[in-house]
C-alpha cells in the first residue's frame, strides 16, 4: 500500500513540475516589479520570482516539518523500546512454572464434596 502512494506521490510532483516550467517558459519574457516590505525590485522575470517563492515555501515546510518528524522518531523508538520491554516481560511469564498446579487440581474435588456435603444438610 506504502508503494501505491509514493506512486500517487511521484505523479503529482512531476505533474506539477511540468505545469510549472509550462508556465514559466509562457511567461518567460514576462517581467514584474516586487515590493517587499521596504524594499523594492524592478524588472524582474516572473519566472525568477515563482522559482524564489516555492523555494522559500520549500524552505518553511522543512523548517517546520523537521522538528515534527525528530518527535515523532523519537516516540516511535520510546514506543518500540516500551513494545521489546513488554514483550520480554509477557515471554517470561509464558515460562514461568505452574508450580502449585497439581496441589491446586487435587484439592478442588475435595472442595466439591465438601460444599455438596454442606448444602446436602
């Protein structure tokens, strides 16, 4: 299922990709003037100007979906640690003797007779 969706994944990207230099070579002659905060720039190719803009949004998805990868690795690795204690744990109560058993087994017929003997009288 992972192979499908990285599949679905790559077409999308490419098929952006391809939308994206379609209309940067349409509007490669094309030039704007940007005015960001204080600061301003004639003349510059639109084309310049997307390539800057999904470099930067880029640059803020990394920035912001790093540390929240770096967490959630790090619960995966608790989880998984928690996961290997646990199963440890149930692995030797499996082995554990049943000590006591066969006493417990022959005591419960003599408990029997004697709650038949007491609701008998």
């Amino acid at each position: 299922m992972a192979a499908v969706y990285r599949l679905l994944f790559l077409i999308v990207v490419v098929s952006l990709m391809i939308l994206a230099i379609a209309i940067g070579i349409q509007n490669g002659v094309e030039e704007v003037d940007l005015n960001l905060l204080m600061w301003s720039w004639n003349g510059i190719p639109l084309v310049v100007v997307m390539i800057e803009c999904i470099a930067f949004g880029m640059f803020l998805t990394i920035v912001i979906g790093v540390p929240y990868e770096i967490r959630l690795w790090a619960r995966l690795r608790a989880q998984r640690k928690q996961m290997r204690t646990l199963k440890g744990e149930l692995d030797n109560m499996r082995n554990l003797p049943l000590s006591g058993l066969e006493e417990a087994v022959a005591e419960e017929p003599a408990k029997k007779e004697e709650t038949e003997e007491e609701t008998a009288e």
